[in-house]
C-alpha cells in the first residue's frame, strides 16, 4: 500500500517525539508500505517565528513571513530524516517546492493548484520513507508560500490526492474525533465515522481538530482519511463522505465555542438599505458575524441582534458608532460573556424533532437560549457563557448517549 502520514507540532515537539515518529513510520514502511510523511513545525515553533518578526518589524511583509515561517517545518522534516536513518532507515527530505507542491501567489493564506510528485515518486521508488514539509508551496514565480495555520494538513490530504494514496493517517495528541470536548462532557466518546459536511460543522462551531481547508479539499476530491493518536495504537477516527447508513445517527456530535458576543442594535430605520449599511461597517471592520436575527420593533423601524466572537467586539462596537452618527433614535447594546452550544449531524435532514428535543433538554437544565440558528445539518443556541457546561451536557445526553431518544 501507498501511505500518507501527517505528524502535527506536539507530535514532534521534541526529539524524543520525532524519534517515536520515526519508529512508527519505520515500522509502517517495515510492514511492507511505501510512505510519505507530512510533518508540521514542532510544538510552539511557528509562534516563536512570529513573535520573532515583531519584534524586528511592526508590520513585518508577508512576502518575508512565508520565508520565515517555512524554515519551521524544513527543520522537523531533517530531524525526522536523521531519526529514521538513526534507526537503520531509508529517509530523504523534501521541502514543499521539490515536492512539487504549486500554489498560487497569496502568500500566508495560497491555495494549491497543482502537485507534481515526481521527485517523490522517484525517492519512494528507490526505498526511501519521503519526509514532505508541511504548510509550504512555491508560486508560479518562484516564491516560497504557506498554507494558512494549521495548513500541514492540506499538505497531507493534497499529497494523498495527488499520488492516489491508498491510505491516508492524521496523527496527532488526541484519539479521534468526539462527540464532544471531553474535558467539558466527560461521557464524550470517540466517533469511529464522520462525514465531510459534519466534520466542516463542528470546526466552524468550534471543535478544531484539523485545518478547515483540508477537510474542504478532502470533500472536493473524495480523499477518506483517519484522525488518529501519534501516542498510541488505538483506531482513530474515519473521516468520508456521507453513505445512508450514516444518516440513522441524527446527531453525530457537539460543539462548543467560548468568547462569544451579542449586539444588540434597536429601532434601526426599517429602510432599504439599513441592514446593508450596518453590515457594510462590520465587513469593512474585518469582522466575522455569525447569527443574525432582525425583527420588527414598530412600525417602521426594526432590531437587528447578531453574535460574534468576543475578540471583534471592541472593533465592531467602534466601527458601529460611525453608523450611529448616521442613524438618530438607533441604540445599540453590547454583551459579553456569551457561548455558543450547536448540535451537528447528517441525520437531522431525514429526522424531525430534533430543535424540540434539544430546547426541551436545555429548559429541562434550566438554561436560558438568548438566540437560536439552524442550517441544514447544526442547529446552534447562543447562550450565556457560565452556562456552557451544564447546556453541553444536556444537549448530549439528549441525543449522543445510549438510550438516547430514537427520533426515527
Ligand atoms: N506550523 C504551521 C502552524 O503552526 C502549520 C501546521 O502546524 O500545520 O500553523
Ligand atoms: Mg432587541
């Protein structure tokens, strides 16, 4: 079989990690496989890089940053060739450009658009385990990139593409995917599947295990890969697209985001053009909102809520008093301390009952829903922050435990 292993930043975090990274690859090659590694920068490594640049220049170019910030990950794909040749292994390093790994000229965030593995066909062919830098790429002009944080794992599902890998592994610290954050729901347990669509929720909602982008490009090109532990054996977590049987799990998991706002805005003109305007600032002011509710106040003016992440709230607050200015009688109002609970699944698009069950289930724990949002496969409640243990709880008691409701 053709393997692609990707080891994040706390799996090679020090040396003895890449040497328990070499071992395993040494014995996956061993088993009878061809291997390609995608490693990332070690543990705290890309940060330091950052912090670094600051502290030379205020608004360091970006240009500059993707040479910097690609020397973390070159580091951990020698170190990890030298460990697996310690070990009486074959192993050469590549560095993103002489993996072939093309991307387009927006440096710090560039897309991949095309792989051409022929050097590393050539070094597996000779018998070698292939170390791949993760989170870089070269422009059509020659430029080093990177991927976006987190992007070592595009580098892996892409690599996977590119030569048809027959397997493709996401090591990293934690077992799998859950269907919720262990720590804050202590009958959280490992997912054995999840679909692409389901996966793309939770991170949105906060469950990060992989970099967003992956997952999306895993979808668009139908890469199946496992989430699994770099410090054990135990199976991980298959990631794929949907199949129906998937479908007679409603709710596959919940997630949980901390540091959320709520504005408030009250008697905004009810005018075409009220709405854009408020929205045009939040977009100028590079500020991500996530629901929106507008309702009717009066006749002729309407309130419009949304939540945010806390982090945006001082420059969304600043960015709105200009509206104000432009808006008389508009009043805005401001909390913090908010969190957001949602619960995420294929299955609800074939299964009723899913909202009143999980209201029911939250009033049953006496919290408080301040708003509500729904797609297709998440239905979300924003609710205040000192609430989040107990509404996680019941949400997943609710629908994630054995014996749960069967709303078939
Ligand atoms: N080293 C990069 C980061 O810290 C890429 C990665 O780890 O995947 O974001
Ligand atoms: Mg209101």
């Amino acid at each position: 079989m053709l393997i692609v292993q990707k080891f994040g930043g706390t799996s090679v975090g020090n040396p003895d990690r890449i040497k328990n990274v070499a071992r395993r690859v040494l014995e996956t090659q061993r088993a009878g496989n061809q291997v390609i590694v995608a490693v990332s920068a070690m543990a705290g490594v890309t940060d330091g890089l950052i912090k670094l640049a600051r502290e030379v220049s205020a608004a360091p170019s970006e240009r500059e940053m993707d040479v910097l910030l690609a020397t973390g990950e070159q580091t951990t794909i020698a170190l990890t060739a030298m460990a697996i040749q310690e070990l009486g292994g074959k192993a050469a390093s590549v560095t993103g450009a002489q993996a072939g790994i093309a991307t387009d000229g927006v440096h710090a965030r560039a897309r991949i658009t095309t792989i051409e593995p022929a050097l590393v066909q050539r070094l597996l062919d000779e018998g070698n385990i292939v170390i791949v830098a993760g989170f870089q790429g070269i422009s059509e002009d020659g430029l080093i990139t990177t991927l976006g944080r987190g992007g070592t794992d595009l580098t892996a599902i892409a690599m996977a593409a590119a030569v048809k890998a027959d397997l493709c592994q996401i090591y990293t610290d934690v077992d799998g995917v859950f269907t919720c954050d262990p720590r804050v729901v202590p009958t959280a347990y490992k997912l054995d599947e999840i679909a692409y669509d389901e996966m793309l929720e939770m991170a949105s909602s906060g469950s990060k295990v992989m970099q967003s982008r992956s997952v999306e490009f895993a979808k668009k090109f139908g890469v199946v890969f496992e989430v699994r532990s770099s410090f054990n054996n135990n199976p991980g977590t298959t990631v794929k697209g949907e199949t129906k049987n998937m479908e007679s799990v409603v709710i596959r998991g919940v997630s949980i985001e901390r540091n959320q706002a709520k504005i408030a805005l009250d008697h905004v003109p009810d005018t075409p053009g009220s709405a854009a305007k408020i929205f045009q600032a939040m977009g100028d002011a590079n500020v991500n909102l996530d629901m929106i509710v507008q309702t009717e106040s009066s006749a002729d003016t309407a309130d419009i809520d949304f939540t945010l992440s806390a982090a945006d709230l001082a420059k969304a607050e600043s960015a709105l008093r200009a509206v104000l200015d432009e808006m008389p009688g508009m009043q805005m109002k401001v909390y913090g301390g908010m969190a957001k609970v949602s619960a995420v699944g294929i299955g609800m698009r074939s299964h009723a009952g899913v909202a009143s069950t999980m209201v029911r289930a939250l009033a049953d724990a006496g919290v408080n829903i301040d708003m509500i949002s729904t797609s297709e496969i998440k239905i979300a409640v924003a609710i205040d922050d000192s609430d989040v243990e107990v509404a996680a709880r019941a949400v997943h008691d609710a629908f994630c435990l054995e014996g749960s409701p069967d709303l078939s």
